[in-house]
C-alpha cells in the first residue's frame, strides 16, 4: 500500500484555503493513520553519536529536542504558513508568548519601538513597560495617523507594532501605508493579526515582515487550550527568531498544537458563520438607541468601514464594541442577565462571549489612558460565536431591556 509518509510544499502550497486547512503541512508515518499523530515526547534517540553530533551541527535533518522542534508542532506550522502565505513559522505556548518573542527577538538597549497605542493590555504592557526596562525606547501613535508614524521614526528606530482591527477598540491600521513607512526607514513591521485571523487577513501580502497569533482564539476556536504562532521569512524565523526561541523555550505542547490542528480543520466555516452572525447582531444593536455607541467594522457608519473591509476580505470580523451609557454599573447589569451569551474575556469561541474590558483585559491601563484610547467604563465587548443569530439578538434584546437600556 502507497503511503504518504512527507508533505510536498511545493504542492500544498497551490491548494485553496479549504483544503490548506484540513490537509496542509500533514505527514504520516510508517503506519499510514489517517489523523495527525501526538508525538509526546521531550527528546529523541539517535542510531550512533556521529548522528546526534551532526543533527546539532545542522548537517543531518532531525529532532533533537522538542524545545526546538517536534513533529506535531512542525505539522501545525506548516499548515499555518500556508494559510499565511508566510515561508515559515514557529510555535509558542501562547499567544502572549509570540507577540513577546517576535519583538524581543529584534531590539537591544539603545533601540526605539513604535507602535499603535490601541493595543491588548498585555500587549500595551509589553511595549511600554518591559521595553523600557531594557533600555529600548518606545513611541506611541494614532494607528490611523499614518503621520504620526512618519515622524515618529528615529535613526534608532528598528520595528513598528500594531493590532489592526485593535483590542477591543476595532480601530484599524492601514497595514499597506504604514509597512511602506516602515520599510523606507529599514524598518521591520509585525502585525497582531488575531482578530481577523488568516481567513480575513494576511498582513504579509499587506506589506507587513512579521505576523504574529494567539492561536487560543479562532484557530483553536472552541476554548480548549492555549498555543501561539509568529510567521515570517526563512531568514526572519532560522537567523532572528529561533536563537531566541531556542534559548529562552517558550514551546507549545504537542498535544496543544495537535488540538490547534483539529481546529483548523473548520476554521473557515467558523469564521464566516462569525461574521455573518456578527453583521446581524450589530445591525440589531445599533437599531437600540439607548446604546451609547456601537463598534463593527463592517457597518457603513464605522468610520474606517472602506479601509477594514479591503483588509479583511469584505468582512466585518467577529468581534463588536457597544457602549451603555450608564457606565460601569449599567455594563455589569447587562452581562450579569445575558442568558446565552457567556461572561468571559476571551474571543474567537465557537460560544458568544462578552466582557468588561475597562475591569478586565485592560485594568491594567490607568483610566486616562483608558479615556484615550475609548475605552469607556461603558465599553462591552462582544466575541460572536456559532449559536443562530436570532437567539443571540434575542438574549442581548432581554438584557439590554433588563438593565434599562432601551431601544
């Protein structure tokens, strides 16, 4: 019997996304399963010492040691460097994991950092407290001021950081401009692209050098396990990244990254019923005029409607921003009669999800900043999942109604 022991890029590669996502990066071994194999283990043998010499030297392909590389993690990279487009990739344990490493990676002390100042706290953190701690500067701008990134490059200036659309705000960043900005000052641009995903968007073909996931979210996408994944250049991932990776072992579980590959196998679907669920249900609140604000980028009254549906395939994306004019209190009101939608912090669940993000995700941040930024004591934010839209609609009509918000 004829098995499929390898996987020929070359081939996989002009696969459509669909297929991409169900059989891209797969190999089976001598026993021809038909489903990824977990390859649990931390080390690997070797025939004689001469081989074990010359897989560390780099002259024999192999495992050494599943801090560097395993099979099932090399499976899940694969399949997302397709989707990507990207010539290579690596896995972290979280998604957190992949943003600290893709920029770390790259700076020394007497480096400047320019990045949108629209950003998931732990993000924001990351830029403008660790950084600092290491001697390297950084600079927040406007992500939609394509001047304010012009002048914010230095001499010293080595990388720019966005999130487009941004966490929890939904401000979007002209991926293209602002990669054009960067590359003629010698600049290396990384994208957080974790709310439109590789289904929506792909920054790389934007212009951008590095992309960075929590794969937490939409790829796993039913809140299982935490993975994440940086994908960029041979050069970026073999020369930058992998000394970093390699000594400071921020690795995914291979059982995480075979769960990861399990996810991708319906990521599309799940993706498009988001967004399709998603149109629906901000179409339902922005109807509510007791609502404050209502925030989707694929509404005609989002300020950067044109710029976010040319990045994101015609798509609004899953995830909505509402304000309750009643604060804090009123926003607590509202999460605690949903019935259906679940309190939580996380997004890209196959379950609706809402949450606080002035007493959660962004707490962190002092209230100016919050202020700032637009992230009102009001402010909720909104993971659609794969229930029908109607009961969704439905549960956020009685909650809203049950905490004195009236359409």
């Amino acid at each position: 019997m004829k098995k499929k022991t390898g996987f020929d890029r070359d081939k996989t590669s002009g696969w459509r996304l669909e297929t991409q996502l169900v059989r891209g990066g797969t190999w089976r071994s001598e026993l021809g399963e038909t489903n990824e194999a977990i390859f649990m283990t931390s080390g690997y043998a070797y025939d004689a010492a001469e081989d074990a010499a010359a897989r560390f030297a780099g002259e024999q392909e192999g495992y050494t040691y599943s801090r560097l590389r395993n099979p099932t993690l090399a499976m899940f990279e694969e399949r997302m460097a397709l989707i990507e487009g990207a010539e290579a990739a690596r896995s972290t344990a979280s998604g957190m994991a992949a943003v600290t490493a893709a920029i770390l990676a790259q700076v020394k002390a007497g480096d400047h950092v320019v990045s949108g100042r629209a950003l998931f706290g732990s993000c924001r953190w990351v830029i403008e407290t660790l950084l600092p701690r290491f001697g390297v500067e950084v600079t927040l701008v406007d992500g939609a001021d394509l001047d304010a990134w012009a002048a914010a490059v230095r001499d010293n200036t080595v990388l720019f950081f966005l999130e487009s659309p941004a966490n929890p705000t939904l401000d979007i960043v002209d991926v293209k401009a602002v990669s054009d900005i960067a590359h003629a000052a010698g600049v290396c641009v990384v994208v957080d692209n974790v709310f439109a995903t590789p289904v929506l968007q792909r920054p790389l073909e934007l212009g951008a050098d590095v992309v960075v996931y929590s794969a937490t979210k939409h790829i796993d996408g039913q809140g299982r396990c935490l993975g994440g994944c940086i994908l960029g250049s041979n050069t970026f991932i073999t020369d930058t990244l992998m000394p970093f990776l390699r000594n400071t072992g921020p690795s995914l579980s291979p059982f995480n990254a075979w769960v990861m590959l399990k996810g991708m196998e319906t990521l599309e679907m799940r993706v498009r019923r988001m967004c399709e669920n998603a149109a629906k249900v901000a179409d339902f609140l922005a109807d509510n005029t007791g609502l404050a604000r209502v925030r989707y980028p694929g509404r005609v009254d989002f300020a950067q409607q044109e710029l976010a549906l040319s990045q994101m395939n015609g798509m609004g994306g899953s995830i909505i921003a509402l304000d309750v004019p009643g604060g804090r209190a009123q926003a607590f009101a509202v999460l605690n009669a949903l019935e259906i939608i679940d309190i939580s912090n996380n997004i890209g669940d196959a379950k609706s999800l809402m949450t606080h993000p002035a007493s959660t995700t962004h707490q962190s941040l002092p209230a100016e900043v919050r202020d700032t930024l637009g992230i009102g004591e009001g402010m909720l934010r909104l993971s659609v999942g794969l229930e029908h839209a109607d009961d969704l609609i439905e549960d956020l009509g009685q909650a809203l109604a049950r905490a004195g918000v009236q359409a």
